[in-house]
C-alpha cells in the first residue's frame, strides 16, 4: 500500500479484470484499486464526470457489478488513464439469448 495524501483510503495493486460496460464497451486495465476507488487505463477516453457500469472480475473468480464516476482522466502515451469513484453497486446487465 502507498500512502498518498490526495486519497482518503489506502490503495493497492490489482489484477482484476475491468469491463466497462456503459456507456461505451471497453476491457481496462486495473492499476490499482482502493476501498472506494479504481485507477484504470484502457484504449477508449473517457472524460471527467462520466458515469460508468463496470463488471469487474477479482484474481478469484468474483463477478462484481458497480457504478462509477471519472473524477479525473489523462493521456499517457497512447492510453487514457482514469481514476474512478465508486458510487454504489448495479444490477448486473441482462444477458442476450
């Protein structure tokens, strides 16, 4: 864990598998997470304030279903690194027949 004096939860490194599954569909990158928050890179931008559906599978083989605001987005390299606030859990999406 790092210390960091902008985060009010400690983070840590993750290897979950993110999908962004609104409002656009994207696979990211988990850089690391905390007990309220993911920092994210994937190929897509998103900008600052976007809600996001995200389906997120632990190192487990959990499947966790949340909500999430961008509360800031940068380029880095040719990737866009985001950093989320979870704001609350979803309903997982129905599955196409």
């Amino acid at each position: 864990m790092q210390p960091d004096d902008r985060r009010h939860a400690a983070r840590w490194a993750s290897d979950a598998q993110i999908e962004i599954v609104a409002p656009i569909q994207a696979r990211a990158a988990a850089l690391d997470v905390s007990s309220t928050g993911i920092q994210l890179s994937l190929n897509s931008w998103l900008s600052t304030g976007t809600l996001c559906d995200l389906r997120i599978t632990t190192h487990t083989g959990r499947v966790i279903f949340k909500r999430a605001r961008v509360i800031w987005a940068r380029r880095v390299g040719d990737q866009c690194v985001v950093g989320l606030h979870v704001v609350g859990s979803i309903v997982p999406p129905a599955v196409a027949e």
